[in-house]
C-alpha cells in the first residue's frame, strides 16, 4: 500500500511539473527584440581577472593564509555571480538564435545556428564551471580552471553581435564588455 | 455503464486503436514517415497490438492462460517502441546541436540507466496482486515500463527547459501524450500491482487508463491535423559592407 501511495505521488508529481514546465515554456516565448533587451552586458576583462590563476597565485604569495581563504572566498564568488550572469544571457541569446533559426536568409539561418551552438556550450560549460566554484568555495586551495568559460564567452559575444547585426543593422547586441 | 464490457469499454478500447491507425495514415500521407519512423511503427504496431488483445480478450476460443500470454508479447512491444519513440523525440531535439549532443546523450543513457534500476528495485519490493504469475508478473511489467518512461519522459522536460532549446511542434505533441498517459497509467498500475484493488475500482482504473489513452490519441491527432501558427518575420536585407565589418570585428574579438 506504501509502495502504491508513493507511486502514485510520484506520477501525480510528474504529470505537475511536465505541466508546469509547458506552461512556463509557453510563457517565456517572447520576441527576440524583447529578448534581446534581457541580455545583461558583462565586463570580461574583470572577469578574466577574478579566474586569473596568476592573480591567484600572486595573492597567495603576498597574503597570510587565513586571508587569502577569505579572499579567495570573495573572488570565487564574484566569479560564480558572473558565471550566473552567462548562463543567463547564454539562455536568451539560445531563445533568440532559435527564432532567427527559420530565416529565409541562409546567412542568417547559418549565424542563428552558430549561435545557439555556442550559447548552448556556454550554457554546458557554465554549469561546469559553477560546480567547479562551489567545489572550490568549499575548497579555497583547489585551483579553479573556469578558462574556457572566458574564450566561450567571447565567442558568443562575437556571434550575438553577428546576428544581431545581420537582422538588424541598427541595433546590434552587445553581451561583453570590451577592454 | 461503467462496467467491463459495456459499451462505452468497447469503445474506449477499440476507438484510440482506429484514431492512431488514422494517426499513422495521416504520416504515410504527409510524407512525415521518414522524419518519425519510430511513431509511426508505434502508431501501426502499438494500435494493432492493442486490437489483437481485444479479440483475444472477446474470443472465446482462448484460453485465459494464451490470453495473458497475449498481453505479455503486447506489453513488451509497445513498452520497446515507447522508449524508440522517445528516442526518437530525443534525437529531434538535442542531437541536431553539436556542442550539447554528447553530453546529453551520456546524460540521457546513464539516467535511463538509473531508471531502469529503480524501477527494477520497485518491481522487487512489490508483492504481486495475483498468486498467478502470468498475471501479477504483467501488472508488474506495466509499472516498471511506466516507471521507466514518466522518468525519461521528465528528465526530457527539464534538459531542455534547462538550455531554453524549443520544442518543434510534433515532438512536443507526441511526447505531451506520451507524458499524461505515462503519468496516469504509472499511478493507477502503481495501485493494481500493488495495493489489490477490489474488482469495480480495477475496473474503474481500466476505464481511467483507457480514456486517458483515447486522450492521449486525440492530441497527437492534434498536433498532426492543426498546422503551426506561421509567424512573420521581418529580417533586414544585409548590407555587404555591415557583414564585412562585423565578421573583422568578431575576428578580432577570437585572436584575442
């Protein structure tokens, strides 16, 4: 009977979040212009430094360790609310490839599709990288390779820029900040 | 009227087989045969399974034992062409993106995997609700294949709610109707198998089960018959120069 009941909460559970998740789906679908404007710049550069494994090693030279843990502490999560941020825009930039995707214009259709190919890595690798900042934030010692998370990031950027260029020559995307 | 072999029974049994032979002519017609092979051989095969038990279930030349030996062979092929058919809708939507094929290939084989155990596990701490075998054994098959594909059936959900990668319009059809009826059937066979329901409310589940599938029939008829609203999109022409100028921009951006 046990087993039942919990059967029976589990599908009743399932069919609730395959529910939820259609309608939230279905809700979020909005135009790529109202998209767009949901893309969060972000400055790579203060980023490239806070994963700077130089800079890591530098601060654990000149600081005691009590303090570089600290440190290290504050830097990792800087870097996690940066990384948060990519995946974020990843996830929009992935909405507005995909609308873009179904474009008459072949050149058009081929960037929406780098696009999302790159947003969905960035998407992938941020998730690593996140895990891998949690792991280390329980860890400060533990060197954090969130690398390739910054040549990604760049790669979308220059991709989204692309797109939007070539939808809408006016108004071009811009996700990073540029040095 | 709500009794086995009623009329409405009859109906509920026979009608959702006959809509999903339309469903697959409806395929075959539309030349969707080679997109969805799989729901297509689950449309033909699941609906004349179904349609082979249900005479075996009236005829009276078959013996209770062949009877559920019927069930079985019916049970083990719609079991296998559900999970092809996810499969199916799994390719469609993930595989055709390079940067997230693989991992989420690795990821769907080893949750799959996990389910598989689970459901494995559960089937072992069930009692049966039947001293005979052939019967309890395939009330248990039901849940385990239930259990099996309500999880994969979410675990699809929410990959691709995770990357914001949309549905195309048929997949998301033939997984919504795989997913409601995973969803009841898993509940009301989590009770039979387990819980030995008296004979009315068995039978009151089998209407359940059977309504939920004819259902489930209609939507995918739904998602075949009804065309996908065609949005317009104004795209810009492309000036040359702008191309230019933006592919030496992204150019720059990758050599740094």
């Amino acid at each position: 009977m046990t087993l039942a009941l919990v059967l029976v909460l589990a599908a009743a559970l399932a069919l609730v979040l395959i529910v939820g998740i259609t309608i939230s789906t279905r809700i979020q679908l909005s135009p790529s212009s109202a998209l767009a404007r949901k893309v969060e710049p972000i400055d790579i550069e203060a980023f490239r430094n806070l994963v700077s494994s130089a800079e890591n090693d530098y601060l654990r030279r000149r600081l005691p360790a009590g303090e570089f843990r600290s440190v290290q502490r504050e830097r990792l999560r800087a870097a996690a609310a940066y990384i948060r941020v990519a995946a974020k825009n990843a996830a929009v930039l992935v909405a507005i490839g995909q609308t873009a995707l179904s474009a008459s214009d072949a050149a058009t259709a081929d960037a929406a599709r780098q696009l999302v190919d790159n947003a969905l890595l960035l998407r992938r690798n941020s998730t690593i990288a996140l895990l891998r900042i949690y792991v280390a934030l329980a860890w400060p010692q533990s060197a954090l390779a969130a690398a390739p998370i910054v040549h990604g990031y760049e790669q979308l950027s220059g991709r989204a820029m692309l797109l939007g260029r070539l939808q809408n020559p006016a108004a071009p995307v811009r996700i990073a900040v540029n040095p | 009227m709500l009794q086995a072999h009623s009329i409405l029974w009859n109906y509920l049994w026979v009608a959702p087989d006959l809509f999903l032979l339309t469903v697959a002519f409806l395929i075959w017609k539309r030349g969707l045969s080679r997109e969805l092979p799989a729901f297509l051989a689950f449309a033909i095969l699941a609906a004349l399974g179904d349609l082979v038990v249900f005479g075996a279930d009236l005829a009276p030349f078959v013996s209770a034992p062949n009877y559920w030996r019927v069930v079985w062979v019916n049970l083990l092929l719609g079991g296998l062409l559900k999970f092809l058919v996810i499969g199916e809708v799994f390719s469609r939507v993930f595989t055709q993106y390079s940067s997230i094929s693989r991992i989420s290939r690795i990821l769907v084989s080893g949750f799959g995997a996990c389910m598989v155990l689970l459901a494995g596990v559960i089937a072992g701490f069930g009692h049966g609700d039947n001293p005979q075998i052939l019967i309890s054994g395939a009330h248990l098959l039901e849940q385990t294949v239930f259990i099996i594909e309500t999880g994969l059936i979410i675990f699809l959900f929410l990959l691709a709610a995770y990357f914001h990668l949309s549905w195309d319009r048929l997949s998301f059809g033939i997984l919504l109707g795989l997913a409601i009826s995973a969803c009841v059937h898993l509940a009301t066979w989590g009770i039979i198998a387990n819980a030995s329901p008296a004979e009315h409310t068995r039978t009151l589940f089998a209407f359940l089960n059977m309504a939920t599938y004819h259902l489930c029939v209609l939507i995918w008829f739904y998602y075949l018959l009804i065309p996908q609203k065609v949005v317009r999109k104004s795209v810009v022409p492309l000036p040359e120069n702008n191309l230019t100028v933006w592919n030496r921009e992204l150019e720059r951006l990758l050599q740094q």
